[in-house]
C-alpha cells in the first residue's frame, strides 16, 4: 500500500480533490500527521467517516516496525527498523547540546564500496522513498514528544548515498522542512555524500538552504580511491571544482567529514595536502574518530594523536572541529546494527 508520508502537500492536496473532496481536507490530514503525530486515520477527528474508510483503503501511515533499540549511556539512541518488504534500516538520534539530531538511512545497503564503513558490507538492494525517510523522523519525534522535546536537526549520513537517491531525498528535505510538516529549518538539515559531481551540480542549481557536507577522508587521489572507489570516477580536482562553484553560487560553506584512520590518512603531509586542497574555499573540516569495524582492520587514531592532527590544521589555517564520539558503546557506526542482525558482521 502507498506511504502517505510519500505525498507533499500538495501532492496530497490533488489526490484529494481527485477524489472529488474539498482542498482544506489535505490541510487537516497533514495537520493530523505532522503535528498531531497520528499513528492512526481513524485519530483523525475532524474528518468524516467515509474519508476516513477512504484513507485507510488508500494509504498506510507506519511502514516501520522497530526490530532492535539500543540506548547509549551518552543518550544516543539508535533503532534497527523493519520495513514493509523485511528491508532493515537504521535510525539515529544523538543529543547535542544545540539540540536533537536525527541520523536517517536513505538506501537499502549502499553500492559506493567505501572500505572503512559497515554499510557497503551490503550492497544497494533499493533506495528508500521519501516517506521512508519521513518516518524514520516521525519514529523518534513520537519517543521525543514523550519528555515534551522535539527533533531540531536531521542529516542524511546514515546508511547509503543520498545523491545515489537525489529526487526522494530532496523531496524527503522539502517536506520536513514544510511549514505544515515538521518545519526543521532548512539550515538544520544537512546532506552528506561521497561525491557524486552530476548531482552536486544539480543541487547547487537548487538553491536551497539545506546543508552540504562531503565525505573527503583523504587529501590526494591515490589514497582517496583507495578509500572510496567513487574517486575514480569522480577524482578530486574536479571535486573540488564543483564544490568551489557551488559554495560560491549558494554563498554557503561546506562541511568535509575526514575519518581519521592510523597510519593511513593521519600523518603531517596530510594535513599540508589537505589545508592545500582547502585553501581559499568556504569550508571547515570535521573530524570524525573511527568506529571500528572489525571486518575492514583500520585502526582508530589515539585521542592525543588526533588532537594534534586538529592543532596543525589549525595553525595551517584551516577551520576545523575535532567530532566527539557518540554511542561509543552501543553498535554506532554506519550499517553496523543492520549487517550484525543480517549475520554480516
Ligand atoms: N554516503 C554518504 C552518507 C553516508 S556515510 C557519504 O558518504 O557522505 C556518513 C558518514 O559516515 C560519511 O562521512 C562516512 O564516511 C562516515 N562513516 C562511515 N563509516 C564510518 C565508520 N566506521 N566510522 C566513522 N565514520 C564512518
């Protein structure tokens, strides 16, 4: 059966008057699911008996069913989902202290291949519609809504490649930034990808406010392909290229996300090749400790050594903050829930 969380507005609005109704009903409807949080078409008080029969015919609201939840000591929270057809995603809250972010999973499985992450242990076996994703925020909106609190942040960073996923997930961005959906402030939501220059193009000709952020973990091509194979499709000075125009264009600054890995991207000529590649750009680099996954053997640099990799790229000039690990002690990196309970790891 069709997500309703799948329908902007105003797609829910023609489908209304498709079936010969009146255009506030899809206002009302959206009311009942976003800010009334409705688990249920039969909750929908205001609407008639036979437009209720309708939905219930029509649509499903919940296609998750929670399989797994693990809570961190530090608050972070992440639930293993079901979705209708068995797929597993997972979901991610972590609290800061700006506020509630949520980590959402944008495919099922990834075929990007990174050689550090849990999640290419899978490969792609479907991307998540819009609404898919939608729920994902409902889910932790509706545990949030219990201690009276609220979803601020959300970032496309879990499992999959968003721009391998480009129209749903920005259809998911514009609905939950909607005034009439969740209203998460466009400047509070930010895409990650690994890359993928037809598509960044594409996004910076949209002119949005969402966030970019860039998976780069490493300053030069031979070692970035080794990482990521999507280099070689996509190598860095074209990369940089598109993310130059973009930033430019959009008057935005990027984020680039840099795992720091021992003894493979953690040594002095990577901070001077990095601040080289950075240089002159609206950009700030994040970085990330590893978590490790046991089946790829990267090792995690020491917290003294990357507070030194941190303070040369400052000195180099380079803004930078140094990611404080969440959920160290429950299964937190990238796909790694879902590649245990599908016996992978
Ligand atoms: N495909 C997108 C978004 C998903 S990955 C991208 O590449 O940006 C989100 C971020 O988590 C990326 O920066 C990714 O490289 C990082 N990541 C993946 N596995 C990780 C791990 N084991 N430890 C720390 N970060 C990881």
């Amino acid at each position: 059966m069709k997500l309703i969380y799948d329908l902007s507005l105003n797609e829910l609005n023609e489908w209304i008057l498709s079936q010969g109704l009146k255009s506030y009903r899809s206002k009302q409807i959206y009311q009942w699911l976003y800010q009334k949080r409705a688990t249920d078409f039969e909750q929908m008080t205001e609407l008639n008996k036979e437009l209720i029969a309708l939905l219930k015919e029509t649509f499903i609201i919940d296609p998750l069913r929670l399989v797994q939840r693990q809570e961190s000591k530090d608050g972070t929270i992440k639930c293993l989902f079901k979705l209708q057809d068995g797929a597993l995603v997972e979901t991610v809250l972590m609290i800061y202290d700006y506020g509630n972010s949520v980590c959402v999973t944008s495919q099922v499985g990834c075929n990007m291949g990174c050689t550090f992450c849990a999640s290419g242990l899978l490969k792609k076996q479907r991307d998540l519609s819009s609404g898919e994703l939608t729920a994902q925020v409902m889910a932790i909106q509706k545990e949030l809504d219990l201690r009276q609190d609220r979803v601020s942040h959300v970032v496309v960073m879990g499992s999959g490649e968003p721009f391998d996923n480009y129209d749903n997930v920005m259809s998911f961005m514009r609905n939950i930034n909607s005034d009439h959906g969740l209203a998460i402030g466009a400047r509070h939501i930010t895409v990650s990808t690994c890359g993928i220059i037809p598509k960044i193009n594409a996004f910076s000709k949209e002119h949005t406010q969402f966030n970019l952020a860039v998976s780069l973990h490493a300053p030069n091509d031979e070692l970035r392909s080794k990482l990521m194979p999507i280099n070689k499709a996509y190598p860095l000075k074209d990369l940089m290229a598109s993310l130059k125009s973009y930033s430019v264009e959009n008057n935005r600054r990027i984020t680039f996300e840099y795992i720091l890995l021992k003894d493979v991207n953690d040594q002095d000529e990577h901070v001077h090749q990095l601040a080289h590649l950075v240089k002159g750009m609206n950009a700030y680099i994040n970085l990330i400790p590893y978590n490790v996954v046991d089946e790829h053997g990267y090792k995690q640099v020491g917290f003294v050594h990357a507070m030194k990799f941190y303070d040369k790229l400052m000195k180099c000039g380079v803004k930078c903050t140094l990611r404080q690990e969440h959920g160290s002690d429950i299964d937190a990196a990238c796909g790694q829930l879902r590649a245990k309970a599908e016996g992978k790891l």
